[in-house]
C-alpha cells in the first residue's frame, strides 16, 4: 500500500498509534503489553500483539463481508494494520451471552448462567473513571452519542454478536461476552478498534476452559498457550 508511516499520535495500554501520509489512515500497532484493572495489574503476554492483529483484522474482514462497516483497511504486517482515521465514541459497548465477570459481581448470579436473551450494555470510556457502567439516556443527555449514532451502535453490536457467536460455536468455543467500539468516518459510524482474546470471553464449548485474558487477570497461568489456541481454532495457525 502507498503510505507513509508519519509520526506516533497516541500509546495505549496495547496498542500505538500513528498519522500517515494519508489523513484519512492511520496505521496501529500492536503491542505485547497486557494489563488488567484499569491498569493496575500490568504483565506481558509474548506474542499477544501479533495474534490480536491478526484475529481482529480476520474477524473484522468477516463481518465485513456479511455488511458490517469497519475501520480495516490492511494488515501491513504481523502487528501492523492500516485502519481509517475514525473519532472513536466514547461508548465501549459489552454484548453478553453468558454470565461471567462483572455481570456475575453486580448480580451475584453464578458465571456460567445463559440469560434468556444477549445484554446489551454501555460504559462511558473514561480511564480517569474506570469506564463507569451507563445507560443510553445517560450518553444522549450528555452528547456522547446522538440518538441516530446510538440506533446504529446498538443494531450493530446486536448483528456482531450474532455472526460472531455462530461463527465461534462453529469452532467449538462458546462466545461469552465481548466489547466493541465504534467510531465517526465521514459522517457514518464504523466499527473500530479490536475483536480479541483481550476484548472477548471464549470459553471451550465442551469443558468451559478459559481462552481468554482471563487467564492473566484471574493469575490461571496458560495465558499464551490459549492466545495461541483460538487462533488455531479460528485456522490462523
Ligand atoms: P467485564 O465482565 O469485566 O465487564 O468484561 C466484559 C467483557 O468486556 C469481557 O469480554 C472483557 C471485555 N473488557 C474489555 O475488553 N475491556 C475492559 O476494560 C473490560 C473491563 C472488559
């Protein structure tokens, strides 16, 4: 691709950011850097960048091609992406199949539990806060989203979740729970940002074995030997 890499704009926890010679692009890269609790419990998971680069970007080429607009352009390599240059919303945006994590913390309801139907959840994206849990009057009264933006994020998330879901229990792993944001590009929202096992819970369909960060959150060890298992689950390996 005829593009220059230009100057760094922004460090994540994992991931950087920077301009190219095109202001529409932007190129990110993924780093190895793990961390959990908003930052306070940091570590490395070697090898992570490049497999969250490369299943998010076959994930977003998937949803892609069942007409899920998204920021991929192209992989550059193995933990480089061209990405449009989208205004992220300042929603993280939680579909939920399963029970597990914080849902199981604010109900008491045992991780594992299938509730009747996916939930839909919103969290205002706020280091400085810890990305509170809100609700979408709660983003419409403060301008995070207009109530368009707002119909669109939650059709979409639905729709992920769905194709996503299916395509995971097709591999043998049940897709827990995830996070997804979005982004403004020339007037449209686009699905942003990345699709991973830092972003995701996948748990194995047969024995619910974690194949997630939550092996490094919750100190289970076997943290790279389940990033490297669900790529070769999803044949990237
Ligand atoms: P939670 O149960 O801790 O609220 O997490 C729900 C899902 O969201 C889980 O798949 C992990 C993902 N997640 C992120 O990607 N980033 C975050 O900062 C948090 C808290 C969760």
């Amino acid at each position: 691709m005829d593009i220059e890499q230009k100057e760094q704009l922004y460090e994540g926890k994992a991931k950087k950011v920077f301009a190219t010679s095109d202001p529409d692009l932007l190129i990110v890269d993924y780093k190895d850097d793990a961390t959990a609790f908003n930052g306070v419990k940091r570590g490395t998971i070697v090898g992570k960048g490049v497999i969250n680069n490369r299943m998010t970007n076959y994930i977003m080429q998937m949803l892609e091609k069942e007409g899920v607009e998204t920021h991929y352009v192209e992989e550059l390599s193995d933990r480089r992406t061209v990405v449009k240059n989208v205004k992220i919303v300042p929603l993280e945006v939680i579909m939920r199949n399963v029970v597990a994590g914080s849902l199981s913390k604010r109900t008491g309801l045992p991780e594992g539990e299938i509730p009747s139907m996916p939930i839909l959840e919103l969290y205002y994206k706020s280091d400085e806060l810890g990305d509170p849990m809100i609700n979408s009057d709660h983003a419409l009264a403060f301008g995070w989203a207009t109530a368009d933006e707002l119909a669109v994020i939650e059709k979409t998330a639905r729709k992920v979740n769905d194709i996503l879901k299916k395509f995971f229990a097709g591999v043998g792993v049940d897709l827990v729970d995830f996070k997804i944001e979005f982004g403004r590009y020339h007037g449209k929202i686009i699905l942003a940002d990345e699709i991973s096992p830092d972003t995701c819970r996948f748990w194995d369909s047969k024995t619910k074995e974690k194949l997630d960060k939550d092996r490094f959150r919750r100190d289970m060890g076997g943290v790279e030997g389940a990033y490297h298992e669900m790529m070769r689950r999803i044949g990237l390996k």
